[in-house]
C-alpha cells in the first residue's frame, strides 16, 4: 500500500469509528437546540424556518443561527457518507457484503460485542462467511470507502474531516 493509499485508509477508518458518536451527537445537539428554541421562542427550529423562509427573511447572526448552520454541517457531512456507503452496496461487486460489514462494525445505532458476534451475524446471511472473510471485507469496505469520499478531494470532504477533528478535540479523544 502506498503512503497516500495508508493514509487514505487510516482517515476513512478513522471516520468510520467515531460515525457513531457523530450521529450521537448530531441528536442530542438538534434535540438540545429545539428545546432551547422552544422555550425561547415558543415553536420549532422548524416552524421558526419555515416561517422565516416564507417572510423572506435571513437568518440573524445569532448563536442559535450559528447552532443551526452547523448541524447543517453536521447533516451534510453524514448525508455524504450515507451516499458513499448506499453507492458502495449498490454498484460495488460485493457491496452487500460490504454494506452489513460496516453497518455492524461501524454504522447500527447500538455496537456489537465483537467480531464473533459480528461474524455469526454475518454467516446467518452469507454462506461460508468466516472471521478471515469479515477482515478482507472489513478492508475491502474502508479502501473502497476511502475511494468514494477522497477519491476527489472536496472543500466539503475538507470540512467534514475538520469537524470531525475538531468534535472530537471538543470531546476529549484525540
């Protein structure tokens, strides 16, 4: 593998292991944020949107509008590897078996005990799938991935890993 291929790899594993706590987080902000708003202005970030979408009006720069635009950020940066992810299943020549590979690894709400437990998982759906099977999958799953989101570098893949970096500074784990 070469130097930009590990590095490759290890970002996109890397995100892949905090996808979990990002779309934790991304909850509780958005669930924090309405009940802030709510209290505040006595109807939904929604129904506040909506009804300012229809006067035609900007949003203030306020730190409830900065709160917003960056669980946009948040949402946009998990909408792109939702799409890498359902583009993987769909098109890639063993993307179903990538696909329950890094949803039980990585992407289920709930996490698993472990390979083992993953692993009987994945024999009750594919046939002769065994612990080595899920390791060439599971690094199969991560350099296709990493094609996917940084195949071609964005200014918006370049923020998603910034605030991935940042969130988890914010959090204490890196």
């Amino acid at each position: 593998m070469k130097k930009d291929d590990k590095a490759i790899f290890h970002n996109t594993q890397l995100l892949l292991e905090h996808y979990r706590d990002v779309v934790w987080s991304l909850e509780v902000s958005v669930f924090q944020t309405n009940v802030n708003f709510q209290a505040e202005f006595g109807n939904t970030i929604e129904e506040f949107l909506e009804l300012s979408y229809e006067a035609g009006l900007d949003l203030p720069a306020s730190d409830v509008a900065a709160r917003i635009r960056s669980i946009n950020k948040s949402r946009n940066m998990l909408r792109i590897i939702d799409g890498a992810v359902a583009l993987l299943r769909e098109k890639y020549r063993n993307g179903e078996e990538c696909y329950w590979v890094l949803y039980y690894t990585y992407l289920s709400s709930q996490e698993f005990g472990g390979v083992d437990e993953i692993v009987e998982k994945l024999s009750e759906m594919f046939r002769d799938f065994s612990r080595s099977t899920y390791y060439r999958r599971k690094n199969e799953s991560i350099r296709r991935m990493g094609d996917l989101l940084w195949g071609f570098r964005t200014n918006c893949c370049d923020a998603a890993l910034e605030l991935l970096y940042t969130e988890q500074l914010l959090l204490g784990r890196l």
